[in-house]
C-alpha cells in the first residue's frame, strides 16, 4: 500500500491488526494528540473500543483501553479535539441503527474517578440513523460544536453546564443547543467535515453535492455554497457563471472585503434560486478521463482557468457591494 | 419467485457446452414451468443435463433444530434432499418448500460404533443413493441408500490411522472416492474392491482437504496444514504434480472453480482466502480476500464467476459471500447462525440463489439470497473532509457526481453491466448488484480567502510577539494583518496600542491607523455592547455607588462621545459601522453604567478565577510595574467605548484623548479595559481565531491573565502546520507553566562512553567501567559536554570551536598522533 504525502510516495507497512471486533468495524478515528497515541473504532455490534500504543516507537502494540457497549449499532465516531483540561476526554458515536427508536447520538465521557467512559448525553431530537458525525475543532471554545449527518444537517452546541460539588463524580451536564437544521439536500447527508478552524461546515450527501456552511456573528447558519462534483452550476445560473468566472473585479472586491476568518460575515438573504450563483466550481475530475474531456470543454470557454484542481469561490452579491 | 425462473433457465442454456464435454450424464430431466422460457430454447434447453433438476428451485430461508451439532452436510444431486453429518447425528433431510423434513436417520444400532463419529459426508453427484462419510477413527464409511434393510452401510475401508478429514467422489467417475486423513495420506477407492487403489503421501503435514478438479479428469488438490497445497494426478501415485505454498499456517479448505479450469480457491487459518490461477507455470495468487476469522469452508457460488462462500472455524458465526474483486466487503452475509457454521453447500450446482448451512448449534439452515443482509448497503458510499489549507476533498459514486450534465455515461448497472455474461441481458436483479464499484474523488480549492488557510501561516510566521516595546510590536501586528486583508484584526491591534500605550506614542498609533483608512467595522464591538446591556440591567444596583461617581467625573466625557456618535454618522456611510451603533442604541445613560459593570459581570459570566482586575488592585500595582506599564495608566482613563470610538474616527479621538489624559489618570488605569479586551479576544477564539488571541495575549503579556486553553489550541494548530519554530516560541513566551513545561518533555540525552561504549551513568563525565573521561578535547583536555567533532581519520576530537582554531594554525592532529587531518 503506498500514499502520497506532498508528492512524495510513501510506503506503507501494515504494523499491526486488530481483531477485537466479531462484527464489521465501521468507523475508526485517532484520538486527538494530546491525549497520545489513542485509536477509537466503533463497530455494527454497538461496541466503541479505545485501543493506545503505549510506544509510539513500536506501532505493532495496540492494547485495547476501553469497550464501550453503546446498545445500538455504530456507525460513526467522533472525538472532542478540545484540549482543555476543564474538559475531560469526550466521544460521541452515532449509530445507524433503524429498529430502535429513541436519540441516535449518544455522548461518552472519562470520568478521572472511575477511569471508565461513562454516558453523558443522548441527543434525542436525532432519531433517524445517522451516517457521520462530526466534532468541530475547539480553538479555546468553554462549548462544543457538533455535526450530524442524518437526513439534513444539523449543528448542536454542547454547553457543560457547572459541575455542583456533590455531584463533581458524575459525568458533566450539558445544555444542548440545536443550532441549526438543514434540509437543503433533500437525501439522506452521508458525510460532515469542518475546516481546520471551525469556520466553515462542508456536508455531502446523495444529491451529489457538496454545501458549505458557515456562521456568521450572531451564530446563524447559512449555506455560503454548493459544490458539483462536475463543476457544473447547481441551480441552472449556467451562462452567467461560466462566463464571468473570477472575474478580476469580482477578485479585487472580494480581497477588499475581506476579513479574517473571525471577521465579518454578512449575508444577504438566501433565497434558494440565488444559492446557486454565490458559489460555482470549475475545473476537472481527477479519475475519469471522460470528465477530463467534459471540462476541457469549460475551459475553453473559460480560459482563465489553469489550474489544475478545481476552485470555488464566491461572487459576491451586489446589494452590498 | 417467477423471475429468477427466468434467471436460470438462461443460465442454464450457458451450462450446455460445459455439460456436452462431460456426456457421462444420464438422466435429460427438462423443466418448462415457465412458458415463457420455452419456444425457442426448448432445443437447447433439452441438451442440459443436471442444471435444473426436476424442477425449478423455491423456497424460503428456513431451518430446523438438530439433535446434535453437524459436521458437514452435503446435498443430493436433484437438490431435493440434504444429509447431515456429525460425531453424533447422521440424517438425511428432505428440502420442501417452506420446511426440512427429517427423511433417514442413517445412525441405527444400539451401540453406534466409531464408525458413524463423521468429520465429513458427500453425497454422489452422480448416483443419488450413494454417500460416502470420513469418520473422526480413521475409517472411510460408504452408504448405500438403496439397500432394503436399515443399516444401509455399504463398504468400510479402514486404512488411515488418524481421523479422516474429507472424502470427495469423483465427479464424473461413479467409483472413484478420494479420502484425506489426519495422518498426511491421501487414499483412492475404487468402491468396487475392498480396499484403496492408490496411496498419495504427501510428505508433507496432516491433509485437510481434498477436492477433484471439476474438469480436468485425472487431476485433484490436497490441502496441508503447514500451509502447501498440492496438485496431483491421480495416476500417478509417487509423487506430486505440483506444490505451492498458499498460507501462513494450516490451510483448511480449497474448492475448484465450477468453471474457470484454472482457478483454485483456499482458505487458511491466516484468515485469508486466496485464489489461485494455476494454469500459468507458478501458482498465481490472483485474488485475496481478509476475512476476519480462520476460514473453514469455501464454496465457489454458482452461475457467479467472482463469488465465493467462507464460513470460518472459530469465533465468527457468520456466513459470507464476497466477490472477490471487491475483498474488503462482503458482498451478502447470513447471521442466522448461533455458533460457529461447520458445513456450506451451494443447494444446486446451477442455482445460485440458495445456500444450505450446518452449525454447531445444532439447526440446519436454508438461506434464500434474496434474505441475506448486505453490510455495504451499511457502508457509507461517499468521503468528504476539508484539508489543512482549506481545500476540499469530495468521494462519491461516479454516476452522482457526472450527475446530470454527461449524458453519454450509462448510469452503472443499468444493462450491459459487464460482470455478468451477456445473457442477463433482462434487467438485471437487484440483489445481485454490487453497490457501485468506482468512485470519483474532486478536490475543490477554495478562493474565498477567509476559507483558504495561508492567511493562518503567513501571520504566524510574521507576527513579532517579543522583543520590542509594546507599541512597536502592535505597530507591527497591525501592519502584517492589514497586508493580508484583515482589516478588522490590524485595527485591533492599533487599538490595544491606544489602550496600553502611553499619550507620547499614541500619536504614532492614531496616524498608522489614520493611515490605514480602513473602516472600522467591529462585530466585537456590538457583541460587547449587547452584552454590556444585558449586564447592566441585572448588576445595576450593584455598584451603584461607585456609577455615580464616575458618572459625575466623566461628564466632560459624554459630551465628547456624543460628538464622536455625530461624527462616525456623518462620516461611517459605510454599511456596518452605521449598523453597529444604529443596531446597539448608544444611550448616554446606558453607557456608563455597563462601562462599569463589565469587571464584574465578566466575572460572573466566565468564572474567570480571581485574579481578574478590581480597580484598587491597581493603586498597589502602579509604583510596582515596569516603565512602559507605568505609561498605560496615563492614557485609558477614558472608557472603552470612548477608545474605541477613537479608532472609528482616528483623527478626532486623538485630541479627545490629549485633553481628556490629564483628568482622570487616577481613576482608570489600564486594566480597566482588560475585561473588554478580554472580552473581545473571548469573540476571536469563539469565532475561530485563536491565533489572534494568543498572540495578543502574548504581548499584553502580564497586562492580561491567560488562558492556557487557548495555548494548547494554537500550539496544536501551529504544529499541524508544522510551524515548529513559531510554535516553540509561543510556549517559551507563555508564562503558564502547564504550557511552558512543554518544552521541558522528552529532552533527555543519552551518552554512551566512548571507550567502552556502555552507557554513562548520569552523575558526572567519568565512565564507571573504564574509568576514563569520556569525550577529552585533544586541544584543552577537559570534557567535551556538548558538540564533539571528531576526524574521520585518527578519530581525535574535541570542542568544535578548539578544533577549528587549531586547524586554522597547523594541519596536524593536535592530539600528537601525527595524521594530517582536514578541517571542511
């Protein structure tokens, strides 16, 4: 098995197996670098196992730390990257489970005085199986971010709420927030992925796209984009878009208005045949020769397009230009 | 179930060719159920032999309870009945539509010898009332169903000494029965003696399997336990054909491809099942499949080139059928059983849509295909994750993302699908599609610049955090993030300048920002003013007293924020900062109050520890700090409202604040603001930002309490960036010591003796062995403790810097021995 890194073709080396699970294994995640080496994998029986290397020298020792029966079959993972130390080592595992009824994300939590993982949430407004889930990176955040893909998106803010003094053993409260809800992919949402500062959310899901969101100061969601596969447009604003592509002017007013990431974000109201023109993509599809030829075709009306990977951008909307 | 009707009648008429090749057949059974079907292919249809059998088959997944747990089942050539062998059952089951039937107990006597302890049972492909058994003594049973009486024992060969592990009958040769044993010797009968024709040894370990190639008459394979398979001509008793090693440990099953003349399928408790193509000179491994169990069977599907069936022998109780172009899902999975599953059979040898299965746990299933589950309908078809600098990976099912635009594509599977032969050219049954097999992986790259990370690095690496005085170090900061494009976190910067700064370099502040021109546009502004209101309302009693005084004092104050508001309306036409004040109602009565209670409502809401910064903190404070800490006291007597109002017109806060300096110094010293500042950066991490939080914590430095949270975020995400250098210095410049101690990880060094080359103790530099210094510089003679260079030549050494002035004068070794040594 090789992979590539920056260019450079690396070989990979199987170290180790691990074949705990009876039954499929259906996510696997590190766990976030401060805690060490650490390795979740969750599986269709309903069981999360935390394996650790204590060595990080020697990768083929893999002891298995922690068995978490979930009671319902996994099939996704994510950990609590925030390093705080107020906030103790955290998981939530969805499940995809159709059978039961009741929340389909629950919420796992160490607890430093019985050194186990104990429940500490069960979200249960989610009740449709669930296929990725999501932490957003913290960066300093005394809350946490959280993405579920279900059948729409949806944003959860975890609040921990105080611990009081008698109950300082149990796990921690949270006030759980559903911050946003979207249904704009009209399927069943496959994948969520933040971006390395929690800005910005990317979900996929059958209809082929990809829709980016993004908050702005006041915590609201909305969809800042929506990627084809293909590069073709998405709400049939074809011509416009393909033919005033990134445009100089569009690039100098955009760079203007720019703010960092933790600047300003307005957005003008969304209404959905709009949604469309705001973000477009071009360029070609790596695998498929057939969608090489395809996009050649874009180029050549669109010459300004050399790069090889495909770019998305905004156009800006006038009302505020 | 009417189509698959369909599905096996054209199936059948494929198997013609194979069937002519092997007339031996007798028995021209034909099935016309369909009427569809006939016509035209009744030609055809009348040359197939067994395909078919007497009638179509149906039926549905069942099971029944047995009295014992089974070995092995095997089944009848017309499919109808299935026998089941164990160490202490031995019964034929007749196979009706919706149940098994128990038919034959073959386990008759009062005392049931050895002989009925099976390890393995087939059933004659040809002749349907003969059976052969492997019994766990040694003996190779034969069984005739024909016989009248109820024993129906026919021949007993007791020649192998160990258990015997499979018997296997000729396909094509009624006669001929082959048996593996325990005791690594393959054996054939001819069923008309008495005893065994020819003897195989494999030299080798215990065999496991033995399988007749299915079309090349002469040739069968043995499997070993230490791994080898052999291939052998059955005429040739001496020695083997061929032999490859196929698996890491025992291999426990093979079975040859219906079909395909040259392909062999095995399986080994190295939980592979691997294929081979051995028509080519070597055994070529040409598929792999990991399962996760040691395989125990495996069963090549019918009709299904690429399908074959594993049930392994330990642990795993689940029975699967994997495509072995796709080896790292199964293609379907039956859960049914409870222990771990002894026995596969396909039901018919042209039927690929039901499996029979014996099990430990004593039941005998029949699993329809249509039932079974199929884990990569579970599987998550699609990938997507953002990379570090803000691209964008996106994986999905090609037809999705070619999507609508490419009409040319076929939609995959809808005909011509080219795993199955060119007969299924009826709409091809859905529980025979595999999920789609290729994906289309597009990287997006984003040209939204607050998405794409360079921002990130670039302001790491040229933010100046130390080293300069404060003023110069914002200077700096707001000049870097104006050339990115931040505007809003340039002004910042300018602003903690004006805050902290004293009034002698505040004029150098207001005109880079004045220069800048960049319009204010301060969502942190409004976000402190919301909650400033909010606070003020619940606290406003609290610190009553105190308002009112400063109230008095700063009504001089008022009346230049008011100007200011006038001002930044005249002049803020632009859309935000209008939005800002319009939106936050800057009553005058409002904003002193909340201006004040800010320490203690921040207390509150962030149960920030102690340390924070009560007013009469600073009386103690002042004559203590440093020079330029002194400075900061002079110039923020104004609120924070008040500075900011300077940044959102430079020009005038500048005189506002000259007049106003001399009034107040007393009353509000700099860390007055640290709660608004505090607050702010509270905006910048929540908003994503931690960078900019850091850094400007890190050059308050003691005017502000960290937030060692945010260290460990920064840090973390300046290593990903594998910013080594700048994330070093952020945990030296910390003042944390949980982040300072950091550094202080994994520095231990290790030092071997270079005389003896054991390791040093760690008390001092003499070897404890040897006891010779360790590393002696040739040149000063004391120990070298840290860099030693050495030469290549005469091997002395010493300090670095020693070496190269001795070299510089004499181009000899200085330690005398003679060599000429070279300094590069």
């Amino acid at each position: 098995m090789t992979a590539c890194v920056r260019g450079a073709v690396l070989k990979m080396i199987k170290r180790t197996t691990l074949v705990d699970s009876r039954t499929s294994v259906t996510d696997v995640k590190f766990a976030p670098k401060h805690m060490g080496l650490m390795l979740t994998t969750c599986s269709a029986d309903g069981v999360v196992r935390i394996y650790e290397a204590p060595d990080v020298m020697n990768l083929s020792q893999w002891s298995l730390q922690h068995e978490i029966s979930c009671k319902l079959s996994c099939s996704c993972i994510s950990w609590n990257p925030s390093s705080s130390r107020t906030h103790s080592p955290m998981i939530a595992v969805g499940s995809d489970d159709n059978v039961n009824v009741g929340g389909k994300v629950q919420i796992y939590e160490y607890n430093e005085n019985t050194r186990k993982y104990g429940k500490a949430e069960t979200l249960a407004t989610v009740t449709d199986p669930v296929h990725d889930i999501a932490f957003a990176p913290n960066l300093g955040r005394s809350f946490h971010v959280l993405a579920v893909a279900t059948k729409d998106v949806r944003i959860f803010k975890l609040l921990p709420l105080r611990k009081e003094l008698s109950s300082s053993s149990g796990p921690t409260k949270f006030e759980i927030q559903t911050v946003a809800q979207f249904e704009n992919h009209n399927s069943q949402v496959w994948r969520v992925s933040w971006n390395i500062t929690s800005t910005l959310l990317a979900s996929s899901g059958d209809d082929g796209c990809v829709r980016l969101w993004k908050a702005n100061y006041m915590d609201n969601w909305k969809c800042t984009g929506i990627l084809k596969g293909d590069g073709s447009p998405v709400n049939g604003t074809s011509n416009q878009i393909f033919n005033s592509p990134l445009g100089s002017a569009n690039q100098t007013i955009q760079n203007s208005l720019n703010g960092a990431s933790a600047g300003r974000y307005f957005f003008p109201p969304l209404d959905p045949p709009r949604a469309g023109s705001r973000w477009s993509s071009y360029a070609q599809l790596l695998p498929p020769p057939t969608l090489i030829e395809q996009t050649c075709d874009a180029d050549s009306v669109n010459s300004q397009l050399p790069h090889p990977r495909r770019r998305y951008t905004t156009q800006p909307e006038n009302e505020w230009v | 179930m009417p189509s698959s009707n369909d599905g096996w009648s054209f199936s059948a008429t494929a198997q013609v060719q194979r069937h002519r090749s092997t007339s031996t057949e007798c028995g021209y059974i034909m099935c016309f159920n369909n009427s569809a079907t006939a016509g035209t292919k009744m030609e055809k249809m009348a040359r197939v032999t067994t395909s078919l059998g007497s009638n179509t088959i149906s039926g549905c997944t069942m099971f029944c309870h047995l009295d014992a747990p089974a070995n092995a089942i095997s089944v009848c050539r017309d499919a109808a009945q299935v026998v089941v062998a164990g160490r202490n059952i031995f019964k034929i089951y007749a196979l009706e539509e919706e149940q098994f039937v128990e038919k034959l107990n073959l386990r008759v006597g009062r005392k049931p010898s050895l002989n009925f302890s099976c390890a393995d049972v087939m059933w004659h492909q040809m002749d349907e009332n003969l059976l052969a058994t492997a019994a766990t003594n040694g003996a190779v049973v034969t069984w005739n169903l024909g016989k009248p009486s109820r024993n129906k024992q026919d021949q007993l060969f007791t020649e192998h000494k160990r258990t015997v592990n499979k018997v296997c009958f000729h396909p094509t040769e009624v006669h001929m029965l082959l048996s593996g044993s325990q005791d690594g010797y393959m054996k054939c009968f001819d069923l008309r003696r008495k005893e065994s024709v020819s003897t195989f040894s494999g030299q080798s370990e215990s065999v496991r399997d033995v399988q007749f190639s299915i079309r090349d008459y002469f040739t069968f394979a043995a499997s070993f336990e230490n791994g080898n398979v052999q291939l052998w001509d059955i005429r040739r008793p001496d020695r083997y054909e061929r032999m490859f090693t196929a698996h890491n440990g025992p291999v426990f099953c093979c079975d040859w491809h219906p079909e395909d003349r040259g392909w062999l399928a095995t399986g080994g408790r190295d939980k592979m099942v691997k294929v081979w193509d051995i028509t080519t000179n070597r055994a070529k491994e040409i598929h792999c499949v990991q399962t996760i169990a040691s395989v125990a069977r495996v069963k090549w599907r019918p009709e299904r080139k690429y399908h074959l069936a594993t049930c392994s022998m330990m642990v795993d109780h689940n029975i699967y059928v994997w495509d072995v172009r796709r080896p790292f899902i199964p293609f379907a999975t039956f859960e049914e059983h409870k222990d771990v599953t002894t026995g596969i059979v396909w039901r018919h040898l042209h039927d690929p849509g039901f499996l029979l299965s014996g099990s430990k746990d004593s039941t005998l299933y029949q699993h329809k295909f249509k039932d079974a589950s199929r884990p990569v309908d579970k599987a998550n078809p699609e990938g997507l994750c953002f990379g570090l600098f803000g691209d964008l990976a996106f994986a999905a099912k090609e037809s999705l993302i070619s999507g609508g635009g490419d009409s040319n594509r076929k939609p995959y599977g809808s005909g011509g699908d080219r795993r199955y032969p060119i007969f299924f050219f009826k709409k091809p049954d859905l529980t025979e599609q595999f999920a789609h097999e290729s994906s289309a992986l597009s990287v997006f790259e984003t040209d939204l610049e607050s998405s794409r990370m360079d921002w990130f690095v670039e302001t790491a690496r040229r933010y100046l955090l130390s080293g300069k005085p404060f003023g110069e170090l914002c200077d700096h900061n707001a000049k870097v993030a104006k050339e990115l494009n931040r505007p809003q976190v340039s002004t910042t910067w300018t602003m903690l300048r004006i805050m902290y700064s004293d009034p002698g370099n505040l004029a150098t502040a207001t005109s880079i920002s004045k220069g800048g021109s960049i319009p204010l546009m301060n969502s942190f502004n409004m976000k402190e003013i919301a909650a400033g209101g909010l606070g003020s309302e619940s606290r406003l009693d609290r610190g009553k007293g105190e308002i009112r005084q400063d109230t008095i004092h700063l009504d001089p104050g008022n009346s230049l924020i008011n100007n200011n508001d006038e001002n930044e309306e005249t002049e803020g036409s632009e859309g935000p900062a209008d939005y800002l004040f319009g939106d936050a109602e800057l009553e005058d009565d409002d904003l002193y109050p909340m201006e004040h209670e800010n320490p203690t409502a921040e207390e509150a809401e962030y149960s920030l520890p102690q340390e924070a910064f009560p007013l009469r903190h600073e009386i103690v404070d002042n004559p203590s700090v440093p020079e330029h800490l002194q400075d900061k006291v002079d110039s923020p007597h104004v609120s924070g409202n008040e500075a900011e109002a300077v940044c959102l017109t430079p020009i005038k806060s500048f005189s506002l604040i000259s007049i106003s300096q001399p009034l107040y110094e007393s009353h509000l010293p700099a860390s007055f603001f640290s709660p608004v500042v505090r607050e702010m950066l509270q905006h910048y991490a929540e908003a994503g930002d931690v960078q900019m939080a850091v850094s400007v914590l890190i050059v308050l430095g003691d005017r502000i309490r960290k937030e060692e949270h945010w260290y460990t975020s920064y840090i973390d995400l300046l290593q990903r960036f594998e910013l080594w250098n700048v994330s070093n210095e952020v945990i030296k410049l910390s003042t944390s010591s949980a982040i300072n101690c950091l550094n202080q990880t994994s520095t231990t060094l290790h030092i071997n003796c270079s005389n003896c080359k054991r390791p040093m103790s760690n008390k001092g530099w003499i070897c404890d062995r040897c006891h010779q210094c360790a590393s002696i510089c040739a040149v000063c003679h004391h120990v070298v403790k840290g860099l030693f260079v050495w030469c290549q030549g005469c091997s002395h050494g010493g300090h670095l810097e020693h070496i190269m002035n001795w070299l510089k004068s004499s181009s000899h070794c200085p330690a005398g021995c003679g060599h000429l040594c070279e300094y590069t």
